[in-house]
C-alpha cells in the first residue's frame, strides 16, 4: 500500500530465512515497531537471547541477526516460547490488517508528517528529546486510530548524542555509529528496482540522498541520508548528528528535511492531502510545493495561498531566542540554490523574517512556517497566548488575542507510557478495549472502584522493579568513573524499592530551573536522611555547547552522589543516572512516586514526562506552566504558582522554598501515613484522583482526534477575488 512494502517484504524474508521455523514470525515482528507498544513483546525477543537483546538496545533486526544459529534453534525447542511468539504475531497481525475506522482523511491522499526528530523506541536513535518522543507518539496513535499518515525524517548515522560524566560530574560527550543494515529499516527502492534517489541543492553541491523506511505500526517513517559514497565529506555528514553544532550543517539539514522531504514523497508517488510541520525545522518544503504547484501551472499570485491550504504548522518553542536565525551570508552560503529556486534571495530571506522588510532582522524557519501555514498551533492553552503574544509583530494591527495561533495540548500514547503492573490492572478493572476510548472521561470513571491495595500494589511494583534496575546500573556508572568502592556499593545497598522516591528528569536547560532542588543542598539531604528518608533520582544531558547547563548537571550529580564524608550516612539515597534516553524515562516515569518540574513561567510549552508519570500512577508536584495549569485541580498532585516575575533571583528563592514546603509538609507525611495494612490511603486516593481527571485529557488519543477534527480539515477554499 505505500512504497516500500516489497523492500520490506525482501528483508522480512530475507530474515525469516535465517529462523528456525518457529520463530520466523519475529522477523515480521522485528520489522515493524509496532510490537513496542505490546506489553510482552520485548520480554519475548529476550526469551530468545537475553545477553544479546541487551547488548544490542533491545534492537530486535540486530538481536535476531546476530544469534548463533544453535542459540535459535536452543529457543524454538520451548513450547512455551513458541506459543508466546505465535500468540504476539497473532496479535499484532490482527492491529496491522484490522479494517480501520471510516475517516475524514482518505488513505490515498495522508497527512505527511514531518519532523526533524522521532523518539519511537531507544533502539531507533533519532531524536533527542520531548520534540521527538511527541512525534513519535503521534505516529503511534495515528496508526492506533487508523489515520492515515505517513512521516518524514532524517536517518541520523550517529544520532544524538550520549552522556558520560567524569568524577566531578562533568558531562562528557560521545556519538555510538548505527548501522543502517542492522536496523528495523529498509532501502526504498525506485521503479527501476534500484535504491531511490532525489537530490538537494546544499552549498556548491548537488546533494544525493537515499530514502528509508521504518514501519511504525500502520504508518510508513520515511527517512533521509545523504551518507552515500556518491556524496564528497561534508555532504555525507549532512545527517551525520542529529541538531549538528554547525550552523551551516544544520541549514543544509533543515533544506534536507523541508525541500529533500517533499521531492522524496513525490518521487515515490506520495501525494499528500496536508503537511503538518512539526516545529519549523521542515519549513523549505513550502517552497518546493509551491514550485510543483508552479510547474502544474497555477497562475502566479494565487500559488502562495494554495501552499497555505495545504500546510499545518505546530510551534513548540515558547521564547523568541529559542527560534533559531540565521543572517544573509550564512544562509547564502549553504542555501543560495535553494533560494533560486524559492524565487530568489530577497523573498527568500524575507519570508523568513517577522518583519519582511526589515533587512537587518536574521532569516529563520519559524516565521516562514507560520506563513506557509493556514494552521499555526501552540502546544498547551497558556503556551498558545505566550505564543500570540511573540508573533503578533507579524500580524501588524491585530490584538494579540486575534492573533491566528490555537493549541492542541500535547498528550502521550498510553500504550507506550503505561507499564505493565498498571496495564494489567486497568486491563482488569476499566474493561477490555479501554485503551482505545483513553480520551472518555466515562473509560476512567471505574478507576474510583478499584480496591486500594491493588493500587498500593501496581505502585509497588513499579517501584522495586525501577530499583532493581537502577541499582545495577547506578554502580556500574560509579564503577566505570573509579569513584570510591564505597560509594559504588552504596547504590546496592541503600537504593530501596519501599521509600518514597522523588524524580526530576528532563533535558538540562537553564530556564527548567533543575538547580532549584539542589540550591538547598541541608534541607535536600535533611530529606534524604530523616526518619522517613526519601530517595532522589534524577538525569538529563545538557547541550553540548551549553555550559552553564553543564555546570547543573554537575551541581545534581554532586548533591545526588553523597560525599566521601557523608555517604556512610546518608546511604546514597541519591543518584544522577547517565544518559537519559527514553529507556531509562520509561523506568523513571514509572517508578517514581512523585515527578517534579519547576520551569521558570511561562517557559514550558507543555512538558510530557508528567503526563506519563499521571498514566503510571505517579503524582505531580510542578510550577503551574504548560500542560499542568490545565491539569492541576487542588487534589490531583501539588503546585508552585506559576506567576511572571521578572526578578527571577526572588523568583527562583521563593519557588525553592515553596518547593521544600510541599515536600516536607505535605508529600513526605501524606505517603508515609498508613493504615493498619500498610497502605498510604490519602495517597492512593490522590492516585486515584490523578487517573481519573488526567486520564482523559492527555492522551495522544486525545490530542491526534484534536489534530483529525480541527487542525487537518481543510475549509473549501474562499472565492478569489
Ligand atoms: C517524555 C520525554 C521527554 C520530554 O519530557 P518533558 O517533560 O517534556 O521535558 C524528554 N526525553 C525523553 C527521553 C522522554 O521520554
């Protein structure tokens, strides 16, 4: 049905032949991702070789290729086994051919999705953060849902980047290569049966660039790469980084990304209903529509708003700064063909400036994308006026509430977020199917009658499970930086899976304000050692050219790793895990019991993490700002005000304290009063209450029915004047 699928077909069998019989239904598995929103399914790939399955990321392409054949023959002896791989293919098949819901959109014509990054699952490394997993999220539901989609990225060799600390809590950098080959991707091939080609002019060169395919449940992710030894150095290394620390690299990425995008689904024979832009980095597709709309002769001072009509634009950047420019020669260097071809240089330049004529304002993506757009959206209520408010100046004479930017808050997939103790028992309670109505307040309203103490227990179990795994790697972290033997063996024996445990885990910007919780490095670790200690985890990268970022990773690691003087005592109840990536979300969302984000307002646009810590029965403690102001309700998790205060040192001293505040007077008595069985009975009910008020509201179920109803929906076309 999309191009591709006889690529795919060739390397599915290509794999099943290399399988013992039995197990050939995981080399389908294995090529679709579609199995990491099962819940079984990855435990399934380990059955078959544990050690590998670790090794490689939990790749299943990589696992499966790389076991000796004794080792599968070994796993397809076991019955057991066997019924469980036909059982998740039996599955799986059934989600993949089941006949989707009538829709608005027509499969002929899907929504091309487009994104410099996509978190899907860790063993696919294209995305570095929030940005990404969103779109990967999107994905998923959209297949969930049936909607037609297709999407379009980068196929980065060495992704983003992985962190290291030195002893002193440093971050330190460094880039594993992929090998496409071992993959869940495949090369698209042409008509001619050979690898397809487009091309992209980038600075003096003809760019070539292959396209790739990852299957994410029903939705084809098309993928470029110009790592190809027809393209000299500089143009192989084009999708070498994810967000390269070139600025011109990253300009050739971004015309990469919009134009090459555009061309790719055109030369597969793609034709798209609506482009959705997600955050502005594709937005040079604009004009390469406008060419093809051009070429098929639409008369010259309508095309722009024929372009209009078929792109959607979502901003996910609330502070101006945070919108990257670019001045004149830059841009000219690396894009001046590409210029040509958008009807030169000073319309070029222009449309990529709030103030078209203002020839001194820099060039950038995001004013081109919302004026390519007949859509703009914001990603929570409050980030829609924060962003009507810093784009009004490119709506000259219209108050900053008629400035045409709407939201659509964030969600997440549930399927993904959700882990298994708290599957398992909505499975049971809420009814099967309740995961495709997560959007019905109705689907959530018998989380009321489940007993406390299966509640107590799901947490429970989320809890030890996440330090069971934490302690492991949290020592071999120590380990590997040759920190005291003491303190590494800290880890093993302090960690424990009953306390109250406190996560904060995000990416490492100064305006997230990480630092708060370790300004007050008595009161944090008074906390850690009182008669109801709590335990304290945390990580996060840092940009690579960010130093003052840096400098807060390492104030966390420090409070996190007791000192030599005080770890005896303190136990090392503490701990910065390296590398946050979403393995290691997935533990920390889950697991902990109480989530805290403390942004500088109104800086967050919405923050997913939270979210995904409400779906596992964690409670949030955070600054109203983004998704929370619309969550929060006086009982579903706790609240810093979320005012503006332009003095931030009073700011940030006032948040520290009401911070503290609500740990000491409140979250930390709440979760260790208990009854005569041992349950914390207010905090289940606060649980409860979470469930059923955020269950609803901010699931990607949710929020891609918003992007189907009011976002892709095309009004006819007004009469031309
Ligand atoms: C969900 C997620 C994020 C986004 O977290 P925020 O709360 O929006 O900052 C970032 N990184 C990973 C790996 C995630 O899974």
């Amino acid at each position: 049905m999309y191009p591709g699928d006889a690529d795919l077909l060739r390397a599915v069998n290509l794999l099943a032949e290399q399988l013992p019989a039995p197990l050939q239904p995981l080399a389908r598995l294995a090529y679709n991702y579609r199995w990491c929103w099962e819940p079984d399914a990855s435990s399934v790939f380990e059955e078959v070789n544990p050690n590998r399955w670790r090794v490689v990321g939990q790749n299943p392409v990589a696992m499966l290729a790389g076991t000796l054949r004794s080792t599968l023959e070994w796993a397809a002896t076991s019955p057991k086994l066997v019924e469980r791989v036909r059982d998740l293919a039996g599955r799986v098949d059934a989600d993949l051919t089941r006949e989707p819901m009538m829709r608005s959109l027509q499969p002929e014509h899907p929504v091309a999705f487009f994104c410099s990054e996509f978190g899907v699952h860790s063993s696919l490394p294209l995305y570095s953060g929030g940005l990404g997993v969103l779109a990967g999220d999107i994905l998923k539901e959209a297949s969930d849902m049936g909607l037609p989609m297709v999407a379009v990225g980068l196929l980065y060799q060495y992704g983003y980047f992985h962190q290291r600390t030195d002893p002193s809590g440093y971050q330190q950098e460094y880039w594993i290569e992929s090998d496409p080959k071992r993959l869940p991707v495949v090369a698209v091939s042409g008509s001619d049966g050979r690898p397809l080609r487009v091309t992209v002019p980038v600075h003096d060169l003809e760019l070539q660039v292959q396209v790739w395919r990852a299957d994410i449940g029903r939705v084809p992710l098309y993928l470029l790469d110009t790592n190809l030894a027809e393209n000299p150095p500089m143009g192989r290394w084009v999708t070498a980084r994810l967000y390269d620390g070139s600025r011109a690299i990253r300009l050739a990425q971004y015309a990469l990304l919009g134009l090459g995008g555009v061309r790719a689904l055109r030369a597969m024979g793609v034709e798209p209903s609506v482009y959705h832009l997600n955050e502005g980095h594709p937005a040079l597709g604009a004009f390469e529509v406008e060419r093809l709309i051009r070429a098929e002769g639409g008369s010259s001072d309508d095309v722009w708003d024929e372009v209009r009509q078929r792109f959607v634009f979502t901003t996910h950047t609330p502070v101006y700064a945070g919108n990257e420019t670019y001045h004149r020669d830059e841009i000219m260097q690396m894009l001046g063909a590409v210029a040509q071809l958008a009807g030169g240089e000073e319309r070029f330049l222009a449309l990529g400036r709030s103030n078209p004529d203002d020839a001194n304002e820099p060039s950038g993506l995001t004013p081109l994308a919302i004026r390519a757009a007949r859509s703009v959206n914001a990603v929570s209520a409050r980030h829609g006026g924060v962003a009507r408010a810093m784009w009004q100046q490119m709506f000259p004479g219209r108050a900053v509430e008629d400035v045409p930017i709407t939201h659509v808050t964030n969600g997440v997939h549930v399927a993904t977020w959700m882990q298994r103790p708290m599957r398992e028992l909505l499975d049971r309670h809420l009814g099967a199917g309740w995961l495709a109505h997560a959007d019905d307040p109705l689907t959530w309203a018998g989380v009321e009658q489940i007993p406390d103490d299966e509640i107590w227990a799901a947490r429970t179990a989320l809890r030890h499970h996440m330090i069971d795994e934490l302690r492991g790697r949290i020592t071999f972290d120590r380990l590997r930086r040759a920190d005291p033997i003491e303190l590494a063996l800290a880890a093993e024996r302090a960690l424990d899976g009953d306390l109250l445990t406190i996560g904060y885990a995000r990416r490492i910007a100064s305006y997230k304000r990480l630092h708060l919780i370790y300004g007050d490095p008595v009161r944090a670790r008074a906390m850690m050692e009182s008669e109801h200690p709590v335990q304290l985890l945390t990580a996060g990268k840092a940009h690579p050219m960010d130093d003052g970022a840096k400098r807060i990773v390492q104030a966390m690691f420090q409070i996190a790793t007791p000192r030599p003087s005080s770890y005896r005592r303190l136990g090392g109840r503490g701990a910065f895990i390296e590398d946050y990536d979403m393995a290691l979300a997935s533990l920390l969302v889950s697991g902990c019991d109480v989530w805290i984000n403390i942004p500088r307002p109104p800086q967050e646009a919405s923050g997913t993490s939270g979210m995904k810590v409400a779906y596992n029965g964690g409670l949030n403690l955070s600054v109203l700002d983004g998704w929370w102001c619309e969550a929060y309700d006086g009982r579903n998790g706790w609240a810093i005000d979320g005012d503006v205060d332009p003095d931030e040192a009073s700011q940030d001293a006032r948040h520290a304290g009401s911070l503290f505040e609500l740990l000491e007077q409140q979250v930390i008595p709440t979760f260790n009063e208990r009854d005569e069985r041992g349950i914390p009975t207010r905090w289940v009910q606060m649980v409860k209450h979470s469930l059923m008020t955020i269950g609803p509201r901010f699931s990607a179920t949710r929020m891609v029915r918003e992007y189907e109803t009011r976002i892709y929906p095309q009004e006819p076309l007004s009469p031309r004047s």
